[in-house]
C-alpha cells in the first residue's frame, strides 16, 4: 500500500511540478502563440518588401513614385503647388 502511495504522490508531482508539468507545457504554449504572431507579422512585411521589390525591378513608374512622395523630386516643366491648411 506504502509503495502505491509513493508512486502516486511521485507522478502527481511531475504533474504540477516536474519536467513537462502543467505549469510549463502552458508556458510553453504562450511562447508558441507569441512566436507565431511574429512570425506572421515578418512574413507580412516580407511579402510587402518583395512585392515593392518587383516594382523596381519592372519599370519607372514606381522609381519615380518614391522620388516624388520620398524625396520630394519634381519633373522638368512641372508646376509644384503646396496647399497649406
């Protein structure tokens, strides 16, 4: 009856306190959600990032595009007005 008792008492404590125990594999499983939030978030901007990429590589348009809105660039003949609210 003794050992019955002792290895009860020994499997619930790996249970709640041991390697692998409740406590930790919920741990475990937060890490597990945050990661893949990040993981999520960075292929986002990857994907975003590529496809600005391809842009680039395609034509002037979008070259042109960030010279307007980034560096504030102008064409040749071109009449710049600024509204100012």
């Amino acid at each position: 009856m003794l050992v019955l008792i002792l290895l009860i008492v020994q499997l619930q404590y790996r249970l709640w306190l041991g390697d692998g125990s409740v406590k930790q594999v919920n741990e475990y499983q937060q890490r597990l959600d945050r990661l893949k939030v990040e993981a999520k978030e960075k292929k986002e901007r990857n994907d975003a990032l590529y496809a600005e990429v391809l842009d680039l590589r395609k034509g002037k348009e979008a070259i042109e595009e960030r010279a307007r809105y980034e560096l504030g660039m102008i064409k040749e003949n071109e009449t710049f007005f600024q509204v100012i609210e």
